[in-house]
C-alpha cells in the first residue's frame, strides 16, 4: 500500500502546475460552499429567530378551520375555555414544550378623537407572551417598564399607527370592536407604547391586555383564537409538533408549526435552495476537475501502464494506483479549502456582520459550520471517488501488449 | 526439458481492414539457460513473439508451454501473476517508473507482486545494484541518469525476483554501440552467474553475435535457426 501511495503522491507532484490549478478550483469551490452555507445558514436561523421569538413562536394550536379563514381573524372560530383547558393540559405535559400563550386577535378600530384608522390586536396574558416570545420586548417602544409590557387600560399601538395618528405616550384613544354576536364595543386604553412590525413600518399588529379584550368582544370568559408554544429545543420542532398533533384531538383542535403560518418560510425554503444549488456547482466542479485530470493522466501514461503491467501489477493494484490518486488530490483540495474557510468564518464572526431585513435586525455570526463542513467534505469525497472510477477502471482495463504500443 | 514450447502457433491481428498474420505457424523450443536472439527486420514478426512467450499477447491459435504452464489457456488476472513469478521484462525505451528512484524501480517487483519483507528486498536491490554498477546511482531518478544506466537498472529489476526467464525486446536499440554492449554484457553475466534465460529481439548484428540461439524470423515465419553452442 505505501508503494501505491508513494506512485499516487508523486505522480501529484509530477505535474504541479496541473495539480494545483485543478486543486485551487476545488479549494475555491470548498472555501465559497462552506463560507456561503455558514453565512446563510446564519442568516436563516436569525430570520427564524426573529419571527418565532417576538412573532409567532415555534408551534400553534387553533380551533380547527381557524387558519383557513385566518385573514378575516374570525371570531366564531375560537377555542372556549375548557377547550384551552384541555390543549393547555396536553401542552404541559410535553417535555420539550417551555412555554405558551393563549391569545385573542381581532379586528377594531381605532380612534384619537379626531381621526380612526383600523388595527389588528393581539391581546395577551403579558408575562405568558414573554416567556413564549421573549423577543418581542425588542419590538416595543417608548414603555419604560418593559417588566410587563401591556397592564390592563393600556395599548401598545403599532408603529406606523402610532406617528400616523401623532400619538403621545399616555394618550387615550378608543378601541371599538365587533363581537361575533355583531354587537359594537368600544373601549378607552391608554397609550403606552408602540409595537415595531417585524416586516417594517407596514404592520399593524398592537397589543391590548386578554382582559381589556375579554371585555371589548363582551365575553362571559376569554375565547382564545391561537395558543403560540416555545419549545425548548428548537431542533426538535418536527418530532414535537409530530407528537403534538398525534396526542391532541383533530376534529376540535388544530396544529401548526411557524412555518404553515408566514410566508417567510418560503425565504427561509429559498436559501436552502441557494446552499443546495451551490453544492450542485461545488459538485459539478469536482467532477468535471478530477474527470478530466485523472482522464488526462491515463491518457499520457498508457505506456507506463503497460509496463507496470508486464512487470505483473495486478489490475486491481493499477486501479488502486489511478483511484488514490484522484481521491489524494480531492482530499489535499478539501482540506485546504476547509482550512480557508474556517478562517474567514472565524474573522467574519468576529467582525459580526450586521444589517435590517425589513424592520429586523440581522446579525451574522456564521461560527463554524461544522454539519456544511461535513456535508462539504463528504460530497468532494464522494464525487471525487466517482470522477477517478472511470479513468482508474479503463487504466486497470489496458491489455499490457497495447498499452506498450501506445505512442 | 524445453522451459518454452511454442507449438504451431499464429498470431493475426487486424490492421485497419487488413489481416496481418504477424506469427505462422511457429514451433520451437528453448531450453533452460539459454541467450536468445529473435533477429528480422521490422515488422518480421520478433516482438509479436517476445509479446507471446511474454504472455503480453495471446496466440490466435496454437498452444504455448512454459516452464510446464499452459500459458494461453490463462485468464487476464492468471497471466499477471504468472508474469509476475516467473518472467522478467527489459524495454526498448528504458521503461523505469519515472516517479520511482533507481533503487525503487529495482525494488518494485519485489513489493507490488512478490511482497517481500523490507530486509530481504534490501539486500537483493542491493545485491543486483552492485552487480550491473548502478549502486552510486540508486537514489536518482531515471531522468537523472543516462539510457545506458537507465537498461543496466531495467536489467537488474528484470532480475530482481529471480525470474528463470528475462524478456528483451530491442534492449539496444536507443543505446550508442558502447552501452548496447555494456548492457549486454551484463545480461550475459547475470545468464552466467544465475543461470536466467535471457530471450531479446534485435536487428542490431554486433548484438546477434553475442547470443548463443539466433531465430531469424520473416513475416512471422522463422527461416533459420543457428545454435553457436553447437558449432563451437
């Protein structure tokens, strides 16, 4: 064997220019897939991170057909108190369930006495929202005491409402809404904040206290319209959610992860399918690469092979000599390339990139990849066995006595 | 006992739409220890044969015999590892493996098919380096040494696993008449010293003279046969 490797190496070296050109393009390749992937694996996860940690968290539970209609934030679609009941019940006695928070949304109107514009609320149990989406306290403004970010009287008014409107902090306006039974409420909450939208100016979500909206749609006890649930381990969301779904009643509830319900996951599906396509070309180069330098090198040596053959090499000894040295050459590529890679992870994660994607605040810590890195490293591998088969299998195939007479 | 029996044997091979019958009907033997010249023209037919008692090629019919093997009856594989055991080879173009030292062409039969332990490899590369006066150039490479150096290393890897046959095809014939001779004279040697029977094409008539069994062949037939052996 360390004859075969000592044949395979140095025929590496035998034509260097050749040998590194072609290693360098795969390098290139490695360096670009590994420092893409961890990039926007990165950007992925803080994109997720925002929107499940001060928007929707990891997994819902509605009344079933609730998220059909969910445009129309429907209020003869929610879950009565016993049904929270049971589906609170059910979600504590999940292990990898941390938290969750029974919320009312609906539609009303808003009004400062001199103009009204219409809103969506989301009324909440404060200290339940926090512990379900603790980044939200991010997305509020002007409140001081952010221990509890909405009390009782009080509104958290979207952004764009709230300088629309020339609101004030502690200024009270009146909240009318329609109930389901077609009766109109209002109510007058205080100002005391404003809530910034995920997306950017644009949303118009605000938040009142689930008690000030019991109250507003005139409910004997609070109808939920959506459970939002923090898991533990985010890693865990299938299996979860899977579980979740199996032990829950289907025809009374139903059950969704973050990504049934924002078309951000199509964002999130597009960069997997940037990183997938990358690979594809990383793949693409190596086999082309390796194909045709292992091709070019049976090609100039078919007498060298005929001769090792005379001499009573085996075919498959031929064959190994050709395979190890298109897999060295894939391997020697992939290590620099990784080599590259992590350090300019390394100096991109301490630099910290940081920019907004709508009103979000994306940073990029990239660190190491080390499943891209995996994946990477194993592809190359692969399809470097795969380029070198062909050339190493026809130089194994040469009849001695023609490869000898090869000019 | 003949060490090689070639019995009416025929090699054709197509040559673009021609028939090339590059063997007829050849017949002979040769027995143990011998130096044999297959001497012709080009195209006669010598490395055709060399290629056939080589087990390189196979006949297109007839029978070849060696060392008490039916050698044309052997598979691909079969025929490696007969090679291997029982054949060395010596190349016109000074086929060493030009990533290898002198010393590790040398040693390469020794590893890649007889797998000799590290010691016992040392001493024959060693042993047969010292006998064709290669040993101050064993750590070159073979475009570091010159073609009558690079025939006097490819002599002492055909010998080194102790083959009792030694093929040559045209050993001389990229050599200025002085190394054609120092090369042969070593073959000569080593036929002398380990009774190996050396068997080489040539039409290089200086180099006929030293054989001991001229074949004169004329598109694929053999027209003479002079043993000097018999004549001294």
């Amino acid at each position: 064997m360390s004859t075969i490797l000592k044949i395979a190496v140095r025929n590496l070296t035998r034509y260097t220019r050749r040998t590194l050109l072609t290693a360098t393009l795969i390098s290139i390749g490695v360096i670009f897939v590994i420092v893409f992937g961890g990039l926007a694996s990165s950007f992925k996860n803080s994109m997720i991170n925002v929107i499940t940690g001060s928007l929707l968290a990891d997994i819902q539970i509605h009344k079933k057909g609730y998220v059909e209609s969910i445009d129309n934030l429907p209020l003869n679609i929610f879950l009565s108190t016993a049904e929270t009941t049971e589906a609170t019940k059910i979600i504590s006695g999940k292990p990898n369930v941390v938290a969750s928070s029974p919320r009312i949304k609906f539609s009303a109107m808003l009004s400062n006495y001199a103009q009204t514009s219409g809103v969506r609320l989301v009324a909440i149990y404060p200290d339940k929202e926090i512990k379900t989406c603790p980044d939200l306290v991010q997305r509020i403004k002007g409140r001081k005491d952010l221990s509890s970010i909405v009390n009782p009287g009080e509104i958290l008014v979207p952004e764009l409402l709230f300088k629309g409107l020339s609101l004030k902090l502690g200024d009270e306006i009146v909240v009318v809404a329609t109930n389901r039974d077609g009766a109109v409420n209002g109510v007058t909450l205080r100002v005391a904040g404003y809530s910034e939208g995920v997306m950017g100016p644009s949303g118009k979500d605000g938040y009142i206290h689930i008690e000030d909206a019991t109250s507003l749609l005139r409910m004997e006890t609070p109808e939920i319209s959506e459970i939002a649930i923090k898991l533990k381990e985010f890693k865990y969301l299938s299996s979860s959610y899977k579980k979740l779904a199996d032990t829950i009643n289907g025809d009374t509830f139903e059950v969704h992860t973050w990504e049934q319900l924002t078309p951000f996951s199509t964002i999130v599906k597009i960069v997997d399918v940037l990183i997938l396509m990358v690979r594809v070309i990383l793949t693409s180069i190596v086999l082309v690469s390796i194909m045709n330098i292992m091709m070019m090198s049976v090609y100039e040596r078919i007498g060298e092979i005929g001769m090792i053959a005379a001499l009573g090499t085996l075919p498959k000894q031929i064959l190994s000599i050709f395979f190890l040295e298109g897999i060295l050459l894939g391997l020697i590529s992939t290590v620099v390339g990784v080599i590259v890679a992590v350090v300019i992870l390394s100096i991109l994660t301490i630099t910290k990139l940081e920019f907004k994607f709508g009103s979000m605040n994306i940073a990029l810590t990239p660190g190491i990849p080390w499943s891209e890195m995996l994946i990477t490293v194993t592809i190359v591998m692969v399809i470097s066995a795969i380029a070198t088969l062909q050339p190493a299998i026809k130089a194994s195939k040469l009849e001695p006595v023609d490869a000898l007479g090869h000019v | 006992m003949a060490l090689i029996e070639l019995k009416n044997v025929n090699k054709k091979y197509h040559s673009g739409e021609v028939i090339v019958n590059a063997a007829r009907d050849i017949t002979l033997e040769i027995t143990e220890g011998s130096f044999v010249a297959f001497v012709g023209p080009s195209g006669s037919g010598k490395s055709t044969l060399l290629n056939l008692v080589g087990c390189l090629d196979m006949p297109t019919s007839g029978s070849i015999s060696i060392l008490g093997t039916k050698v044309d009856s052997l598979d691909r594989v079969a025929r490696a590892k007969f090679r291997g055991d029982h054949l060395g080879f010596i190349f016109q173009n000074f086929s060493l493996i030009p990533v290898l030292t002198v010393y590790e062409n040398i040693e390469y039969p020794l590893v890649m098919v007889k797998n000799l332990p590290k010691e016992e490899r040392q001493e024959k590369v060693r042993s047969l380096l010292e006998k064709v006066g290669m040993l101050d150039q064993m750590n070159k490479y073979p475009n570091q040494i010159s073609g009558g150096q690079k025939q006097r290393a490819a002599v002492a890897r055909a010998l080194v696993s102790n083959p009792k046959i030694v093929l040559a095809d045209e050993p001389t014939a990229n050599l200025d008449s002085e190394s054609a001779m120092q090369v042969i004279k070593v073959m000569h040697r080593m036929q002398e010293e380990l009774g190996t029977t050396f068997i080489f094409s040539t039409h290089d008539q200086k180099i006929v003279e030293e054989a001991e069994i001229i074949y004169h062949l004329k598109d694929g037939v053999i027209v003479d046969r002079i043993d000097r052996k018999l004549r001294a």
